[in-house]
C-alpha cells in the first residue's frame, strides 16, 4: 500500500481511476503509460484499478474515468453509459474521445454501408457513424490532442488530486509557437491550422517543421473564415485546407459551414442517436 | 560623445575579446518559400556566424531579456512547511552585438516600464544591467516605419554604434567599458573625411524609408475615432493569435502560472508573455470577459502602443520596426491601421 499523500502537510484522497478505451488506436492510453523519468511520481498520485492495457484488475468503483476513443458501434453506447454513472468526472482523453477522431474520416463518405462493404466485405459486423463521447454523455473534462502530451495530462491529474482549477489554453497553436521562436510554415511554404487551432501542445509539429492539422481541434476565437483567405494567398487549394480541418472532426461545424451543407444524409444522424 | 574609427579587420578581434561572454547577435536561419534568407537573433559562438549585413529579424532580441517563459521562483516543500527560491536568470554578461536603432530604442522604452519606479521589474533589470550593446547603422527595409516612430537613431541605451563606412566603422562610443575595450584594439580618431563619409552614409540610409505613418495628434484621434468602423473591418481579420506582441520589441505583457510538481514535494511561479489580442486576455476571476470581441482587443493594442503610453511617457510603444506587420498572416500592419483609422474618420 502507498503512503498517504500529502501536499503542504494536508492530507490528499489518492483518486481511482479507470481508464477506457473505444475506438481508438491505443495511442492516448499509452501516453499514460509514458515518459519513465516520471511515470512512479505519476502512477503514485492516483490508485488505478481499471486499465486493460497496464494491468489484470477490473473495478467499477472509480473517482475519475478516462475514457480514449469514439463511438462507432451499438454495444459501445451502453458501456460508455455505464461508465458515465459509475464515474464522478468523466474525461474525454485525446482527439477521438473529444471530436471523433481520425476515425469520424468515415462520416465523410455519407454513404456507411458502402464504407463498411469496401473494408470489411461481407464479413458482419456492428459499425455506425463515428461520434465523440460529448454525443451521449456528459462529459467533466476535455484533455485535447492525438495523442495528448504527457505533461498536460500530469499537470491535469496534478491539479485534480490537489484541488486546482484545471483550465486550458483558449488561444491558437500559433501563440506557443511563436515562443518557440519557430520559423513561421506559411514562410516556408507550407499550409498550418495553427491560427485556429487550440494550444496546449506546445506547437508539437510546427516545432517540427509540420504544419498543424488541428488536432486539438479550435481555439475560442477561431477565424476559419480568414484562414481560408491566408490559405489562399499562399497557394493552397480549399479541399487541402478542408482535409486538414476534416482529419480529427474538432472542426466539423465550422467544416459544414464551408461546405454549405451538412454532407451526409441527415437520417444518418439521427438514427444512431438513442 | 567620443568617436572613433577602425578598420574592420579590426572587428573579429572586438568579438574574440567580448567572446567570454554569452554573445547575442544576428544569425540567418535558413530559407523562405522563395528563397529568401531568413535572419534571426541568437547566440554567437564564432564571428563567421554573426551576419552584420542582416535587413532585419523574424522575431526581436526579446527572449533574451523577456523570455517567453521565464521562472519568477520555486519552493520545496517539507511537511507543512516551504522554502522558496528565486533566481533572476543572470549568469553571465550578455553581449548584443549588431543591433539596429529601433531594437536599442526598444530597450530604452521597456526601460521606463520595467526599471522604473514605482514597480521595477527585478528580472529584467538584472538583465539590463548585464548588458553591453553594440548597435549598428541599418539598412531600411519597405515594412520600416521607425523614422515616422522617431526611432530610428538610438541617443542613448547602447555601448557602442557602429556605422558601416565601407572599409572602416564609425563608433559612437557611450560607455566606459565600450572605451576600454576599444583600447584592445587598433583605432584612430576620426578624421574630417571620416565625418563627411559619415554623414554621407547616413544621409543615404534616410533615403531610403519607403512607408510612413502620420502621427499627428494621433492620441487625440484615437480618442475621436473610438467608435470608427476601421477597427471592425480589421477585427473581422484578426485572428486572436498574438503573434503580433510575440515578435513584437516592446510588448511585455504577461501572465503568471502556479504549478505543482508531480510528487508534490515542490511547486513553482511561472512567468508568461501574453498578447492582448488573445481572446482571454480581458477575463477577470468569475469569468466575465471585458473585451470579447476580436475588433475590440485589436483597437486596445493600438490604443496601448500610440495612445495610452503616449500619455504615460510622451512617447510611443512602438518603435516602427514592422516585425508585427510583417509576421501577421491576416496581413494587418501598424501603418495601414492607423492610416485606416485616420482616414474612415475624415
Ligand atoms: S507555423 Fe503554424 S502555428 Fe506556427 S506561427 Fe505559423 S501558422 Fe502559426
Ligand atoms: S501542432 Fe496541431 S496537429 Fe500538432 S499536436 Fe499540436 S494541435 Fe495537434
Ligand atoms: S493582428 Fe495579426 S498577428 Fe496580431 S493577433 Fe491579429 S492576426 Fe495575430
Ligand atoms: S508594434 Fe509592430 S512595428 Fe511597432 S514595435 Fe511592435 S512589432 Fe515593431
Ligand atoms: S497591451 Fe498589448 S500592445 Fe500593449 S504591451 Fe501588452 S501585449 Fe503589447
């Protein structure tokens, strides 16, 4: 048994904490498990009794959920709800739990029985439109990011075991970006969502001469309007501009007013509401 | 004033003797999209490095005394009981060597903000005072508007200024420690020629400013044109994203971060810049946001730089070096917005 925690010699409640996974890659999970230099102090602040990929044990008695991954099939509803009303906080963890995720790319073809043929041929299986957590549960907090940076979710768990306000950035990747000093993309020659993408990631890919794709989905002010002109003064076209704004699903109202029209059939919303 | 000349096999030897110390300088960084040579500031190790002919840099030479983020202090903790330390990030001299009038200018302004009473900043004025600036005569580029600014000769606030004459340098000599190190190397008191040759130069690099701001009785209208519709139309374009303040000289704006380490056995403040233009940059505890729409922030960082410091010190907070303008990607500038504002106003 751990010692008890204590943070300026006020005893602290270690919290449970489950973590979940839909569909996903697994990536966000495994930064749970990352970054060894800090991983004991990590695992220490919180007592883990549900996690499929780190360990055996399997409780339903959690403080905290953190739940990776999208929606896409039926059974996967009933066990988020379940979830929801076993867990006090209910975390979004990473882009697909947030937004849809790479995954909600599907929504796009409209059509999802072709989509499910062109995969799986006539192999049965459950798939439905691709929708974030947010769609069927209430959702306490959102940690954004495909994946998360380790130290954000340090610095989340952190302020929840001690009782700090958890708050994140509202402004654009473009802010931290410019503190890393970085050589702006647009210079360079290449397309970034930076400006209307939330930060948190500490410009992740522009520091490394990758253009954002958004997926941390918008910042609170995102002027997509006015990036769609800059995108145009620089060259590129607007599908090259809609295929990063379309690739993590944060951006999928401000996509649908680009487009003009929602892009798939409004029955194919619905229905898979219940 | 004293002033000297010297050849300018001379000056790789000024840079080995300043060298012991962390030497700050321009640097090119690479290409842009078409070619172009990218220039920034950054730290010297070899004089081959340092590129004295630079038009201009992406960002300014702030993270070197306002860091982007910088440590205010940190505490251990034990039991129920902390200690805290604090540390100004001061560990060496810091040589500037080749900056332009307008980044000097610069300093001289943060100077009266954060040097001055009633509210010195200690960290930025430790670093101020281990400071030795050489300054160097620039080339104006057309985003350029310091001469319309009255920043583009720097009085005071540098160790040395350098003039290019073609072989030689003209130095303004301003410190005692800038004197004594010119001792270490060769040079001779300017003569007649050197003078004219000076003023020459001089006079040909004024030529040259291609953009200028009217900076009439600009605070006052400012203040008639509060509701003008110039500033909609730039707000619609603006994209909350701060990049302006970040490249940006003069802007000290910051906020501060308490954090907890992860084994809980220490803590630490942290400071940030910050830009008014970010969307948060008005909310108070509770929640309430004083200026929510993008217009509103964009015309409180004019009415800052040209109006509100005006008043507080008869001088600008902005020192025309176009960096803002030139890293803005919604392409908003200092000089179009002001001349907007002048205009639509009529
Ligand atoms: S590279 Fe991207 S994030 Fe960085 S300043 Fe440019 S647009 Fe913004
Ligand atoms: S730069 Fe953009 S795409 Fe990259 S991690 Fe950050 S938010 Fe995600
Ligand atoms: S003026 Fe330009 S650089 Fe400044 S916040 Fe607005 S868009 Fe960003
Ligand atoms: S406001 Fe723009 S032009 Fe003026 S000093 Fe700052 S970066 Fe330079
Ligand atoms: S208020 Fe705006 S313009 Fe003024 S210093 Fe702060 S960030 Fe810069």
């Amino acid at each position: 048994m751990a010692a008890p925690l204590s943070y300026l010699g006020v005893g602290l409640d270690r919290p449970r904490v489950g973590v979940f996974e839909f569909t996903s890659c697994e990536g966000c999970q495994l930064q749970l498990v990352n970054n060894e230099a800090t991983l004991l102090d990590f695992l220490n602040l919180i007592e883990l009794v549900n996690f499929r990929e780190a360990m055996s044990e399997r409780s339903d008695d959690y403080d905290i959920a953190l739940v990776e991954g999208s929606i896409s099939r039926a059974d996967e509803v009933a066990r988020l709800k379940e979830i929801r009303t076993n867990a006090r906080l209910l975390v979004a963890l990473g882009s697909c739990a947030c937004f849809g995720g790479v995954n909600q790319l599907k929504n796009r073809f409209g059509d999802l029985d072709w989509v499910k043929k062109k995969v799986y041929g006539d192999f049965p299986i459950a798939s439905q439109e691709v929708r974030p957590l947010a769609d069927f549960v209430a959702v306490d907090l959102m940690i954004y990011g495909c994946p998360p940076k380790k130290e954000e979710i340090e610095k989340v768990v952190t302020n929840l075991v001690v009782g700090k306000k958890v708050a994140m950035p509202k402004y654009p990747v473009c802010m931290e970006c410019k503190a890393n000093e970085n050589i702006c993309l647009f210079t360079l020659g290449e397309p970034c969502l930076g400006p209307i993408t939330r930060a948190g990631c500490d410009a992740w890919c522009p520091n490394h001469r990758r253009g954002c794709w958004g997926c941390r989905g918008p910042a609170e002010a995102a002027n997509v309007r006015e990036l769609e002109a800059i995108m145009a003064r620089h060259g590129f076209s607007r599908e090259a501009m809609l295929d990063r704004l379309e690739c993590f699903g944060g951006f999928s109202s401000q996509v649908a007013a680009l487009r003009g029209q929602p892009r798939r059939p409004r029955k194919a919303r619905s229905s898979k509401r219940s | 004033m004293i002033f000297a000349t010297f050849s300018k096999k001379e000056l790789p030897r000024l840079f080995d003797l300043l060298a012991p110390n962390t030497v700050v300088g321009p640097v090119q960084k690479g290409l842009d999209r078409a070619g172009r040579p990218l220039y920034d500031f950054d730290v010297i190790y070899r004089f081959q490095d340092l590129r004295l002919d630079y038009p201009t840099t992406i960002h300014s030479a702030k993270r070197h005394f306002l860091p982007h983020r910088e440590s205010l202090c940190t505490f251990t903790l034990q039991g129920n009981d902390w200690e805290k330390q604090v540390d100004y990030n001061v560990y060496k001299p810091v040589v500037f060597f080749g900056l332009h009038a307008c980044d000097i200018n610069a300093l001289n302004k943060l100077d009266k903000v954060l040097s001055s009473p009633p509210y010195p900043n200690p960290y930025y004025t430790a670093k101020r005072r281990n400071m030795f600036i050489i300054g160097q005569g620039c080339q104006p580029q057309p985003q350029c508007f310091c001469r319309s600014m009255g920043t583009d000769t720097a009085l005071h606030g540098f160790d040395l200024f350098l003039t290019d004459l073609g072989d030689r340098y003209f130095a303004e000599i301003l410190s005692a420690t800038a004197y004594q190190f010119l001792q270490k190397i060769i040079t001779r008191p300017p003569t007649a020629k050197d003078h004219d040759r000076y003023k020459e130069v001089v006079t040909e690099r004024n030529q040259q400013f291609q953009t200028t701001v009217d900076t009439t009785d600009l605070t006052k209208l400012l203040d008639l044109e509060f509701e003008s519709a110039a500033w909609q139309q730039w707000g619609d374009k603006c994209l909350s994203c701060g990049t302006c303040a970040n490249v940006c000289p003069t802007c000290y704006c910051y906020g501060v971060e308490e954090t907890v380490d992860l084994d809980l056995r220490g803590a630490a403040k942290t400071k940030y810049l910050y830009s008014c233009n970010l969307i948060d940059f008005a909310e108070v505890a509770g929640g309430h946001n004083f200026r929510p729409q993008t217009a509103t922030r964009l015309k409180y960082r004019y009415y800052h730089k040209h109006r509100g410091f005006v008043e507080a010190y008869e001088e600008s907070l902005c020192v025309g070096c176009g960096r803002c303008g030139e890293a803005c990607l919604a392409g908003i500038t200092v000089p179009d917005v002001l001349a907007s504002v002048r205009a639509l106003g009529g």
